[in-house]
C-alpha cells in the first residue's frame, strides 16, 4: 500500500519540478499526448465525471483541458446546470473519444438529477475527476460571502485566509466523504475503473504545494489526513486506479472573501501548460488503461 502513496508521491514531485523548470521535462511525461474537443459524430465511450464542491475550477479546468480557453475571455459563473462535453484523446497512433460530464456544485435539483443520470440508478461513469483547490473556492455571491464571513467572524474570532480554507475544507471532506462512502457501498457508479483527484488552482498556492501535498495525498503509516483517510478507504476496500495531480487551469487572482488581500497568480502561462501536459498525460494513461481492463 505504500508503495502506492509512494508511487502518487513521486509523480507530484516530478510535476513540480517540471512546472519549477518551465518545460515538461521528462518527469513521466509522454510526449505528445493531445486533447481535443471532439467534432463531428462518434460514440460516446469512456464516460468520465467531474465533480466537486462549488467555485472548485471544474468548468474552467474542461476549458483549459480541451484547450478552448481563450486569453483575454471573461471569467466563468457559477453552473446551474450539468455541461456535456465530448473530447478527443490522441498519443501517436492511439485515438478515442471520452464523453466529458461536469456536475454544478451546487445544491440544487439540478445537481441531484446530474448525479442520478450520471452515477446512480445503474449509471456509471469510467471515469472520476474529483475537483479541488485546497480550500480556494471561489464563493460566487456577495449575499454568501457575507453570510460566510459573519459565521467565522462569530465570537470576534478573525478572520484570515487560513480560516477561509478551512470553512470549503470541511465542506470539501463532507462531500468527498459521501462520494467514498457511496462508492465503497455500491450506491453510486457501480462500473467506474479510476478516479483522479486533481488538486487545482495550484498557480494561487505554489508557495505552499508541499501542505496542500501532505492534505491530499498520503503519507506513511499514520500520517495523513482525513482526506487521505478516505482515499486509504478507497485503496483498501475497491480496486479503482488512483491518482492525485497537481492542475492549474487560469490565472486568475483569488479574493477569499471582501476586505482580505487577494491573492495573484505565482505562475504564468507555460508553466500552466505544463501542468496541463502532466494532467493530459494522466487522464490518457487511465482512459487507455481503462478501456483493456474490465468491462
Ligand atoms: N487562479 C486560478 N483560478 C482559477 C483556476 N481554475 C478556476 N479558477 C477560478 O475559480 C473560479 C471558479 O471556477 P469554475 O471553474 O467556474 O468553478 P466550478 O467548479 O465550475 O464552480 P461551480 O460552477 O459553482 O460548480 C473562477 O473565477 C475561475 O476563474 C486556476 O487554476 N487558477
Ligand atoms: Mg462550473
């Protein structure tokens, strides 16, 4: 088993050096792995999900990933419904398609119907990107920024971003944590071959990589978080294929809530690329590796 925190160690390393030194850099790195969004007709094989609490990256991560993200466009809002996407995955003479569905964050009737379509009821993606950003949610109202900064500010507590952090933190483990439960107990996608946790917005928090690392992946016996618990739970109880990436979709500043100091981007657009290249490269590996396995 440590071998596996050890193997998903060492991948997250040899990112960062590569995203440090500004090239891919041979960092288990396969040249050449190309993502596309899909024209035309084709079958809709390899069915993966992203999902994830609200303003964790998932609709500008599709964008970033099937490289239709344009510089200069305006930002995203908020997803009120599930996004549908089809996409191209190429790496020298091997092509398919992946059929890409994103789940809002938010609560609403149109989460819970995305969910039932996507994994419940004996639907199932392959696939699952599950969607963080160590606690740099964006908060996309003022009425809940306002409700959220009154909620940490009671008793006169302050209010930092390390606060901030942990609110989305112990919203993101509850989610994370009803997904693993349900997966463990057979209640959702029952047919699903891998799931990737990609740890997002990393460009916000570059100088702390190493606490969001210890957050989110296990480290040796004893020594992890409740996160990293539940993907020990996942490691031990199912034979799903794991990974944990670091990802980074925009630059874009992070405001944690109105009257804190907002936070710039620490690295700039090829450095993205790279992370983009690793992702692209993970996403090929369990989508090829997937479609040998079960069936
Ligand atoms: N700096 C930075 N900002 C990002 C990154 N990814 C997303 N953002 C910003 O974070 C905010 C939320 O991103 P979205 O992709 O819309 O979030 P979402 O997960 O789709 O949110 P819901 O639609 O509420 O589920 C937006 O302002 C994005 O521009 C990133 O990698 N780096
Ligand atoms: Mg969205």
């Amino acid at each position: 088993m440590s071998d596996l925190w050890d193997g998903l160690r060492s991948r997250w390393e040899s990112i960062r050096h590569a995203v440090d030194a500004g090239t891919p850099g041979n960092g288990g790195v396969r040249q050449g792995v190309a993502i596309t969004e899909a024209t035309g007709p084709g079958l809709a094989t390899n069915p993966i999900t992203i999902t994830g609490i609200p303003g964790a990256g998932k609709t500008v991560f599709y964008e970033a990933l099937a490289q239709t993200l344009r510089s200069g466009a305006p930002d995203s809002t908020r997803s009120q419904k599930i996004e549908k996407h089809m996409i191209q995955l190429a790496a020298n003479r091997w092509r398919n398609r992946a059929a890409v569905t994103v789940i809002p964050g938010q609560d609403s009737t149109e989460r819970e119907k995305a969910l039932d379509d996507t994994m419940r009821n004996g639907a199932s993606p392959h696939g699952l990107v599950y969607f963080t950003c160590w606690g740099h949610n964006r908060i996309w109202y003022r009425s809940d920024q306002r409700e959220v900064l009154e909620r940490l500010g009671e008793g006169g507590r302050v209010v930092d971003e390390d606060a901030v952090r942990g609110w989305h933190l112990n919203k993101e483990l509850l989610d994370f944590r009803t997904l693993v439960d349900d997966i463990i107990e057979g209640r959702v996608a029952e047919r699903l071959r891998w799931l990737i946790v990609a740890v997002s917005k990393v460009d916000i928090y570059w100088d702390r990589l190493a606490e969001a690392r210890d957050y989110y992946l296990p480290g040796e016996q004893g020594r992890h978080s409740q996160f990293g618990e539940l993907l020990r739970d996942l490691a031990v109880e199912t034979s799903l294929r794991l990974a944990v990436l670091p990802m980074g979709s925009r630059v874009i500043r992070h405001q944690f809530l109105p009257g804190l100091p907002a936070r710039t981007s620490q690295l700039d657009d090829a450095q993205l690329g790279v992370l983009r290249a690793h992702f692209s490269n993970g996403l090929h590996e369990f989508v090829h590796s997937g479609e040998q396995g079960r069936t």
